[in-house]
C-alpha cells in the first residue's frame, strides 16, 4: 500500500458509514471528519503489523527513502549540511550536484555525476529512528528550506510552474521484472497510446489538473439533487483530491502512475457532476458556473506562464 493512500482515505471511510449507518450520517460533518481522519492513521501503523506477521512481505523501509530526499533537499535550500558531517566536510557541494526535486533516485540507485547512491547505502545500518531523528531535527532547524524542498518537488511532479518538468507517459512499457511480463502490442493498444500521448501533449496533461479538476468537481457535486448521488460525488472527488496532496508531505518520485487514483476518481465523478450539475439550469451559478470556469482560468494561467514567463 501507497503511504499517500492513506491522504485519500477518509473520505471513503465516511461514504462506507454514511451507506451503512443512518446515526453515522447524522452526525455532525466536523466530528465525522476528525473520526475519519483518525481512522485513516491508525491504518498506518496497522498495514505495517498486517505486513510482517500475516502477509510477511520484505520490508524495505520505505520511510527512509522519504527521509533522504527531505534531509538531501533541506541541505541543498539551506546551504548546511543536516547530515551534521556524516558524510564528510564536503557533502554540501557533493550534494548540490546531485541533488533535484524530480525524485530522491539519485541517492538510491543513480550513478556518475548525477548521482549520490552512496547516501542511501552507508545510511542503511541507522535505518529507523537514528535516521528519523536526524531528519525531525533537519526539519526543525530549517523549516523553511524544508518547505521549499517539498514545494519544490510538489511543483515537480504537478508539472505546473516549470518548464523542464515535462514527463513521458508510458502506456506499454516492458521491464526486466521477476515474471518477464511481456505483450505483443494490438491495434487497441496503438490507439491507446496514441490518445494517451495526445492528451499528454495538450493542456490537460499535466498532473495538477486532475488535482484541480477533483477539487472543483467536489465543490460543483454539492449542487446534486439526489443525496446518494451526491454524497458518492463528493466523497470520491475529495478522495482523489486529498490523495494527490499529499505529494506535497510525501512525494518522492515523478512518475505519472502516481496520480492514477485522482485522474479515476476525477473521470468517475464527471457523468454525475455533468448530467446533475452543468446541464441543469435550475443549478445556482455558483456550482454549475464557477468551477468549470475555475478550472479553465487556472489552466489558462498555467499555459501562460510556461509559455511566455518562466
């Protein structure tokens, strides 16, 4: 399980105790959202039991990657080394050659100039709480460049603000993996990805519109006549909004594949918020109007600072 799952979470933890419990649907909205929210951490610590005891999965510390790209950016925004000399006087200026906010690969597995495999692999051994009291205190002591390394990355991967963020979307792409999955390419093959290449090309392909289009559509469902209609519309388009936030807490990579939950709960709301919504006239303008329009001019704004200011 993703840990950014976890963001998406609640929302569906309310739809399953609004469909189920009429008491639960009475409650008031703030304290099902606290509930909701408490609920969606606990899973956290839970998923991880389920993992060594039930499913004996291989644990490989995922947090710790998280960990090395924040201490590796709040370095390089903050010109001190947060290692606190671990890896040596120079570090700082080794770092800023390696370091980017495209994705914490370049401490892992990268190597040559771009590359600083070796943090990940000498810092293996204090994997746990060495490692994540170093970086609690790298955060503490420079909380804003830690904010503008996760900002950085989150404009990364969004792809909003940046001209060189631009990242190919694979629709048949083969790998060396364990089972040596492989496929003979069909006609509906060539034609899905000739449409996912040409969306990935236009305006709407960057990643922050199905962010945006979650958002918007959430606000634009609250119009929705029918309560169940509404209260699924709702719940799934926040659930695809608040998973893809959290990137900006625990982003660590660029790949597309990691918005698939928003961009599916954006495209299952757009029937419901179309037909209920934006096609009914009795709709107040505030949801049948503004959010479409919301959307547009945020695009709109995109285009034009990539294409004529940045």
């Amino acid at each position: 399980m993703r840990a950014n799952s976890l963001f998406g979470l609640p929302p569906l933890l309310d739809l399953a105790g609004q469909a189920t419990s009429k008491r639960w649907a009475a409650m008031s909205i703030v304290k099902r959202g606290i509930i909701v929210c408490l609920l969606a951490v606990a899973v956290a610590p839970a998923h991880i039991l389920a993992d060594r005891n039930i499913f004996r999965v291989e644990d490989i510390k995922p947090m710790s990657q998280l960990q090395v790209f924040d201490i590796g950016g709040i370095t390089y925004f903050s010109g001190a080394d947060a290692y606190n000399g671990f890896f040596g006087p120079d570090f700082v200026a080794r770092n800023a050659t390696c370091y980017t906010p495209r994705h914490w690969d370049v401490y892992g597995w990268m190597v040559g100039d771009r590359g600083c495999p070796e943090v990940y692999e000498n810092l293996k051994p204090h994997f746990g709480w060495p490692l994540s009291k170093i970086w609690l205190e790298a955060i503490a002591s420079h909380p804003l460049a830690y904010l503008t390394h996760r900002f950085a990355h989150a404009n990364r991967f969004f792809q909003f603000l940046c001209t060189d963020c631009k990242e190919p979307v694979f629709t048949g792409w083969q790998s060396t993996n364990q089972k040596e999955f492989t496929f003979e390419p069909t006609r509906l093959y060539h034609a899905i990805d000739a449409a996912a290449q040409a969306l990935n090309n236009s305006p709407l392909g960057p990643p922050y519109v199905w962010l945006l289009i979650c958002l918007a559509w959430a606000w634009a469902a609250l119009a929705i006549p029918d309560r169940i209609t509404r209260t699924i519309a709702v719940s799934l388009a926040l659930s695809g909004a608040m998973y893809a936030l959290g990137f900006f807490v625990i982003g660590i990579a660029h790949e597309y594949r990691y918005i698939y939950w928003t961009l599916l709960c954006a495209l299952v709301t757009t029937p419901a918020v179309a037909m209920r919504v934006f096609f009914r006239t009795d709709a107040p303008l505030a949801y049948r109007l503004y959010p479409p329009l919301a959307v547009i001019a945020v695009i709109l704004f995109r285009e034009l600072m990539v294409r004529f200011a940045l």
